[in-house]
C-alpha cells in the first residue's frame, strides 16, 4: 500500500517529494597493540544488512584530526557482520555492520600523545570523518547513498571490558581509581589468580583509561587467548598525577613506598575478601616507575604475592631477604637511557648472593631498537611472551 501510494504521488502531483538521507552510525574502534592503543577500524552500522563481497576500500574514505587538520587514514579491508568485530560474517560476509579496517601502524593512528620532558602522557580527543563515495545497496534492496560524516563515538576492545571504579582509602586520604577485569563465567566453586598491574610515570592522572590503554600490561591478561588458557582477574590501580608509586619522582627515596602503594595493597586485601581469588596465586608486575612500585609493595608486603615481573625498575638492596622466596623474572634492557640497567643487577646480584628465587633477562646493547622500540621500553616484548606468562601462572605460594 505504501509503495502503491508513493508512486501515485511521484507520477500526478507537480512537485517531489525527498526523503532525509539514512546515515548510518559511525564508530571509532582501538585497540591496544604492543607499541599501544591505536584506532584500528571504523565500523557503520546501517538498518539493513549489506552484501561487502562487492565493496573495496576505495569506494571509502577515513581521516582523523590531528593538531587541527585532518589526515588520511589507510583503509585496508572492508568487509560486513552483524556485531562489529573485526572479522567477517562467516561464509556470507554480510550483515548490518560494515567494517572499515586500518592500518594500526601508520602514525595518524595514535590516540595519545607523551611529553617527556613532563613525563605525563595526554590522550587524545578522537574526532574522524568518514566518506561512503558511491551508492550501495542492501541484502533486502534499499539504497544507502552516498554520505560524509563526522564522529567522536568511541568503542575500545578488550579495555572496556574492565570495570571502571575507584578506591577511597580514608585511613591514607588516599583515592584511587583503578581497573578491574573478572573473568567471564566464573565457577563460584573455583578460585581464580589476580594479576595486579602497576603502570609508569607517564599514565599518571584520573582518568582510568590511559593506565591500560598507553601499554598492553594490564590488557594482555583480558585478551581472550589469555583467559582461554589462564583465566584470571586483573586489577590496574592509576597513581595520582604529581606522584609516584614510589618516593622515585618526589625527591625522596626511590624505593621508599608511598600512600597511594600502601592503598594499592590495601586494595588487593579488599578484593580478596570479595572476589573468587586464589590467595596463594596473587601476581604483581609493573614497569618503570611501576617496576619500582613492584618492588616496593613486594618487600613491604611479601605475604600478599606468589611471584612478580618487574621490568626496567629497581628495588632497595638492603631489604631483599624479605623477598628471597617469591619468585621473580626480572627484565631490562642493557641501554635503557631512563632507568640504568645497573638498578637491576644490584637487585639481581643480591637475590643471587642470597639464594633467591630470581631469573633475570637483559635485553643486549641495541637489542630494543633493532625490534623498532626506543630501549626504554623492553616491556613491549615481555607483555607478549607466552613463555613468560605461562611461567607466572605457574607460581603458587609455597606452604
């Protein structure tokens, strides 16, 4: 009836009539990579579902806004489902989202910036314009014509799978935001490890994102292979900006932990009362500034951790025979420029003098950049190592 209306209008009366256009919903989508979060793809989201064997990338157009101009994206695939993941419909390849999938590695792809001189990172407000050039037409024969839009919408795979909450310490005057991710399907009958993640100097702040986003020490445990393998909680406090996890940014002692350390710890007593969590199979790792923050929460409470990854930190030397029996793997990088190597042979070589239960890698002079990483960031290739985690899953308090 409808349509026998429309073409009886359309034929007899002196004018036409438009419809407004059907735009679809546009989404930008990141994920956070080794060198870390990155805008990966953008998905639209149309009311009917859309055939993508027949579509290239070039009927398409993505940029991002970056220092107030807008830059080309590179699309790479695009291809259609029915939940915006970034893989096609099986066999059909069709359906209601189309996925506009990019190059992650290109330099308009980053989602952060850093200041070193500062050390404080600053995420960036996304804002990315998207082009269908020609008409396309749905399963169910509806035209979708061609459109120009503008978007800020935002969906951030695996990170917003973690809870966002804060901690109020009130004893400390402390408050925390921090992460927490709970593994899908817990079995109430079952106890699960928690990993605690303690980030570096530069995702200080209270935003509860960059902490998990800048790098992959949090988010590695969530991936879906991961927990697949060795399911887990994780919980990923933020440092206040302007502090340290340690006294290592305040001038004072660099091993030394502060309140917002001695919060995290009280934290973790918390959760453990409350969550499904195996008290003999509580990791913590950390990087940089975090790696300090690793040592630290370990020496002064060693009866909360069954084994640690510290990477490119540094621990007091005088206090290790607190810590002799927890297993660590310590890594850093021989040219590491910001934290010197020789923080992590002091504390190696003392564990070592006193049968401590300590492996230790150093990445060799050269090693990092020839891999593309400044030498700094020898926590890229550890976050990615299955041998690495697998051996942390492996650790349980000894009785």
């Amino acid at each position: 009836m409808k349509s026998s209306l429309l073409n009886f209008l359309n034929r007899f009366l002196p004018f036409s009539i438009t419809y407004a256009q059907e735009v679809p919903k546009a989404t930008i989508v990141t994920r956070v990579m080794p060198i870390g979060e990155r805008v990966v793809a953008v998905t639209l989201e149309y009311s009917s579902e859309i055939n993508a064997n027949n579509l290239k990338p070039d009927m398409f157009s993505v940029e991002t806004k970056l220092e107030g101009n807008f830059v080309k994206r590179t699309i790479k695939k695009v291809y259609a489902n029915n939940n915006g993941a970034l893989l096609p419909a099986p066999f059909t390849n069709q359906g209601k989202f189309l996925v506009l999938e990019l190059d992650p590695y290109e330099p308009s792809a980053v989602t952060a910036t850093h200041d070193p001189q500062r050390l404080i990172s600053k995420r960036l407000k996304l804002e990315y314009k998207v082009e269908q050039k020609v008409s396309i037409r749905s399963v169910d024969g509806k035209e979708f014509s061609p459109f120009s839009l503008t978007t800020s919408e935002e969906k951030h795979l695996i990170i917003d799978e973690f809870k966002a909450l804060v901690y109020e310490d009130k004893e400390l005057g402390v408050t925390i935001p921090y992460r927490f991710y709970v593994p899908k399907n817990v079995d109430k009958n079952k106890k699960y490890p928690l990993v605690v993640f303690l980030h570096g100097a530069g995702e200080r702040g209270n935003d509860n994102f960059l902490h998990i986003a800048w790098y992959r020490g949090a988010v590695t445990f969530a991936e879906p292979g991961q927990q697949a393998e060795h399911p887990c909680f994780v919980l990923a406090p933020q440092c206040p900006a302007g502090s340290s996890w340690t006294e290592l940014l305040t001038g004072g002692n660099p091993f030394k932990p502060t309140r917002n350390l001695i919060a995290v710890a009280n934290l973790i007593k918390k959760i453990l009362k409350e969550e499904n969590i195996d008290p003999d199979r509580v990791y913590v790792t950390g990087l940089s500034m975090g790696g300090f923050g690793t040592f630290a929460i370990l020496i002064e409470y060693p009866e909360l951790f069954a084994a640690a990854i510290p990477i490119c930190g540094g621990g007091d030397v005088n206090r290790l025979e607190r810590i002799k029996d927890i297993p660590l793997w310590i890594f850093h990088a021989e040219d590491d420029n910001v934290v010197l190597v020789e923080f992590s042979r002091a504390v190696v070589r003392r564990l070592v003098e006193i049968g401590g239960k300590v492996k230790y890698t150093e990445f060799l002079w050269g090693e990092m950049e020839r891999q593309g990483y400044h030498p700094h960031a020898s926590w890229i290739p550890v976050y990615d190592n299955e041998e690495v985690i697998d051996w942390l899953f492996q650790q349980k308090k000894s009785k």
